[in-house]
C-alpha cells in the first residue's frame, strides 16, 4: 500500500456506504451512516476528546480516491461532522462545551489515497479483527466474506493469516455470515426481531455443532468455506426456523435468553426430531428440552445440590432460635427426603429383581 500522503478537508470526504459497521440491509445515506456510527462505534467519545484536546493527525484516514470514500476513519469523520453541525449535536443530544479547542474543526485532515480497496485491507482488517480497535464479530465476519469475495486469488487461510487470526475461527465467522446473508434473501430480517440485540454469535456458534448442520442440511467438514447459499431447498424452512428461535421475528419470540444454557438446549433439541416439533408447535425451548435432556444425570446434579445445602444448614444449626414456621419447614423437608429415599430404595429392588437368579432380598 502506497504511504504518501496527502490533505483534504473533511467537507470533501465521503463515507463508506460498505463499512461493515453499517447495516447491510439498505444502501446508507451520510445521516443513515452517522446514525450507526454513534449507535455502535462511541461516537461520542470521540467528539469530546477532539473538543477538549483539538484533531491529532496521528494516523492519516485511508480514502479511496474515486469518490473520496474514507475506507479507514469512518467514526473520526462522523466525529467532525458532529462538532461542526449544531443541528447534529441536538439530534444526538451531544453537549459541547462554550470554549471548544481552536483545532477542533481542521481545515484539512491528513490522508493516504488508495487506487482500491484491496490496497489497503491488510492494514484495515488486521486493525479492526485482531489489533488495537477491534469490531465486533459480525463486521469481523463481513469484512472477511467481502474480501474473499473480491481477490478469489486468496484462500481462506490467507486472509486469516492477513488478519492476524487463526484459520477455524475466520472459517466460522465468515460461515456464520454466508448463512445469515441466505436467511435475509428468503425473508429473515434482524430488524423484526425480538431478542434485544442481533448476537451474531450464537448463529455462527451453533452452526459448529453436529446437530444443527443436520438440521440444515451441511454436510461440508466445519472448517471448509460454504459455498454461496449452502442451505438447500429441502431445508431452508429449517434455517427460517432456526434463525426465528435463534432471535425472534415478528410475532414469534426468540427461545434463547443467554447463550449458556439456551444454545446448548436448542441444539440438543434440533437433534431429535419430536422435540424440535413440539418447539416449533409451543415456542417453549424448556419443555422441548425436556423430551431429550438426561434425566439421569439431572437427578444426581439436584442430588448432589440437596446435600450441600443439608451440609450447610448443618453447619449452621447451632444459631438456629426456636421458631414454629421453620420447624415445620424443617419437617416437611424431612417427608420429602424419606419420599426420596423410597422411591430410590424400590428403584434398587426392581433392578435387582431383573437380574437373573435374584430374588431381590437383602
């Protein structure tokens, strides 16, 4: 990438219409793109270290020269923007205070051109995916497919490695984002829906598991690139499915409260084939979960919590003040307990009664 550099004023930059911080779902206009960048990118702070220390031209904004596009430096611009238009600091409800530094407003700002936008991906992704000001991962997932899609002389493992980041997890951003730009061309819109935030973690998380590459159709080893629209006919009413539980759309609520245990659950349910009926009949992650959760196991971890909790009042009885409610607390534990130890003692007695040769006496 070229290192000359050049200056232009803010006023005659541009920004960039394919930065993945922007929705993708709409071509942005400069309020549109404002708008995302104070939403996601902090803004603010920024607006407020210009005022108060003056434009630091550290590190020049990377422009392509067609259209002076800035490709690197889109939330620095929205920043002067924001300081030189008072209709935009009341939009934003940002507050400057009445002595602002002289440079806050720069004439001009220090820029490199690019001829396109390959030259200067190295130095972008690598800042943003790994370095010092990281994005979050879908616009990780969408930088890395975008620049893919556009140099098809690099593989995979080479923009991992020009990101600075290992070839599996490129692999599952970038997977997680070929399928949810197929979930968006047959109708799924993350702006309908119902879980708080789009977490672009748990599509590309659960996509890694066997049970849910089943439930799609995948076939492909986990780390290989998808192909464009991988989902198919047959099953592209399941991804419709999954991305509805995965985050809601509509009317039809997301089943995923946290990511641990809910991702995990749903998984377990995508595998059988009742329990992911009876989720999409009921919309209850909860009771679906119950068809394939080992029920076993689930009763030695209640087991086990009982007797560190009988541990502890143990230890602690001896502050115990008579009192008649916890008394007949105390007692209908009790009951319970022996109801507990009945029910396992003649679990016992039928295991040993279907053992040949005994009688199942002690």
């Amino acid at each position: 990438m070229t290192v000359e550099t050049d200056h232009v004023s803010p006023a005659d930059l541009n920004f960039d219409p394919r930065n993945p911080r922007l929705p993708k779902s709409q071509t942005p206009s400069e309020p549109d793109a404002i708008a995302a960048l104070v939403d996601e990118a902090d803004v603010e702070e920024l607006v407020q270290s210009i005022v108060h220390s003056g434009w630091l031209d550290f590190e020049p904004l990377i422009v392509l020269r067609d259209g002076n596009i800035v490709l690197e430096g889109n939330r620095r611009l929205a920043a002067l923007r924001i300081i030189a238009d008072p209709i935009l600091q009341r939009h934003y409800g940002i507050r400057l205070p009445a002595d602002i530094h002289p440079n806050a407003t720069p004439k001009q700002v220090r820029v490199v051109f690019v001829d396109t936008r390959n030259e200067a991906r190295d130095f972008i992704g690598f800042k943003h995916v790994n370095g010092p000001h990281k994005w979050d991962s879908l616009a990780k997932a969408r930088y890395a497919w975008e620049w893919l899609q556009e140099d098809d002389s690099l593989s995979l493992e080479d923009v991992a490695s020009r990101l600075g980041d290992g070839h599996n997890t490129v692999a599952r951003l970038v997977n997680g984002y070929i399928l949810l730009e197929q979930a968006r061309e047959l109708g799924f819109d993350e702006e309908q829906r119902t879980a708080p935030r789009f977490a672009f973690s748990h599509l590309y998380t659960i996509l890694a598991r066997p049970n849910a590459r089943d439930w799609l159709g995948l076939d492909s080893p986990i780390n290989d690139l998808l192909d464009k629209n991988p989902v198919d006919v047959d099953h592209r009413e399941n991804l419709l499915q999954l991305m509805t539980w995965l985050y809601g759309q509509g009317e039809q609520r997301s089943v995923i409260k946290s990511q641990n245990p809910n991702l995990n659950q749903l998984t377990a349910v995508l595998g059988n084939r009742t329990a992911a009926a009876m989720l999409a009949s009921e919309g209850d992650l909860g009771q679906a979960y119950a068809q394939v959760e080992d029920r076993g196991r689930r009763f030695s971890e209640l087991l086990f919590a009982l007797q560190g909790a009988a541990r502890e009042v143990a230890a602690a009885v001896g502050d115990y003040e008579y009192d008649p409610d916890l008394q007949a607390i105390a007692e209908g534990i009790q009951r319970t307990v022996r109801s507990i130890v009945a029910s396992m003692a003649s679990a016992r007695d039928d295991a040993r009664a279907d053992q040949p040769g005994d009688t199942g006496a002690d």
